[in-house]
C-alpha cells in the first residue's frame, strides 16, 4: 500500500466482462452442453448472468437460494468458471473476495481499462491515508485516539475520509472510554482481493527491532 494505490491492477471489470460474454453469445464454447428448450439456460450460464450485474460479491448460499440448486453445485460451478477463465486468458477474471463471487478486470489488462474508465485520472490515497488504514487493519478494532498515538499525529480527518470512501466502518465503542472504534469494512477487502484478514501479510517483517519498546511509548 506504500505506493499510494490501493488495488492496482484489481479493479472490478462488470463492463469489462460484458463484452467478452456477449461476444460468446454467437455460439456456444467448444465442449459446452446446450440447455434444452423449456429447461432454462445451464447452471454456468445463469451465474455468469447474475455476476455480471452485481456490485459487491455475491455468497455461494446466495446464488443457490435465488437459482434453487444445491451450494455444493454452485460452488463447484463457479470454481470451474474460475478456472476456464484463467486457462483461456480471458481479459476477465471470477474471483472470491470478501465472502463472495465477482468478476474482475484481469491483472494485465487493468491498466487498459483504468485509462478507459478514468480518463488518464488516478484516484489514489494519500500517504496519511494510507498509514492511517494500515493501523486500523492490523489494529482493529481501534480508536481515532490509539491511531493517532501510533501514527504520532492527529488523525480525525484522515479516518473521516476512510468512513467517507466506505474502506473503514464503526464497531461499536470501547466499554471502558466510551471512544468509538473502528474496524476495516467488506470494501476493504473487496478492493484488496481479499478473502477476510487472515490474508493481509505479515508485518513482523517491517516493523523496526525495538517494537516491544515503540509499544510501550503509545499506550
């Protein structure tokens, strides 16, 4: 997060996505079983048409629901979609991320359609920002107060920018200040490709030998 983007070369690709599916729609792709008339379209076929209109990922059980199949179908379907994707290079990506399914703009295509969509335009997070949403990954749940002792300057604008963009959210208050505390939101980890937090890497590599020490001094 150091370089001041936050997903490069993750963005979410429903117009990308678009294009390729309804190129494919002159035939069907080679191996591919044809639903019968009367009998709707094929499981892949329905998910795909789903996805590419959602906004946020969607949960296997979801899709399950709303096509009346079993999860363990679902899933393996969208895994299998997954995978086609990938070994056909398409410029489209189906991902899980944050507790769902969603097509993204492949890696090596992003820079294309972040020029197409933004117009040469980056919107990027400051540096504040960025070290500012670190501490309340890794620390979360956190208050504005315990971020700006880490950071060792007042944060309040900072965090209201973060609530603003939808990447941080309130969690409630602390029982003993009453401070209110925030946590990273399901954006953030969509925006990061995230499953959940266990997948944010490690920091012991970056942090400086005297940490135990650097502790004491912010608490």
């Amino acid at each position: 997060m150091g370089n001041g983007d936050l997903t490069p070369g993750d963005e979410p690709a429903q117009d990308a996505a678009a294009g390729p599916s309804r190129g494919a729609a002159a035939g069907p792709a080679p191996g591919a079983e044809e639903a019968e008339p009367g009998e709707g379209p094929r499981l892949e076929a329905a998910l795909e048409a789903i996805l590419l209109v959602v906004d946020e990922p969607v949960a296997e059980v979801t899709l399950a629901q709303v096509l009346e199949r079993p999860t363990h179908e679902v899933a393996a379907a969208l895994r299998g979609l997954a995978a086609e994707y990938t070994a056909a290079g398409r410029g489209f990506d189906l991902r899980e991320v944050a507790g769902g399914w969603r097509f993204y703009t492949r890696a090596d295509c992003a820079p294309l359609v972040e020029r197409f969509v933004r117009d040469g335009q980056q919107t990027r997070l400051t540096q504040a920002a960025l070290e500012t949403l670190a501490v309340v990954a890794y620390r979360q749940p956190v208050s504005r107060s315990r971020v700006a002792a880490v950071r060792g300057v007042n944060s309040d604008g900072v965090m209201r920018t973060l609530v603003a963009r939808g990447l941080v959210e309130e969690a409630g208050t602390d029982p003993e200040s009453q401070a209110v505390l925030y946590r990273t939101s399901s954006y953030f980890l969509e925006r990061l490709g995230l499953r959940d937090l266990s997948e944010l890497p490690e920091l012991a590599p970056f942090l400086p030998d005297d940490v135990e020490n650097l502790e004491e001094t912010t608490k």
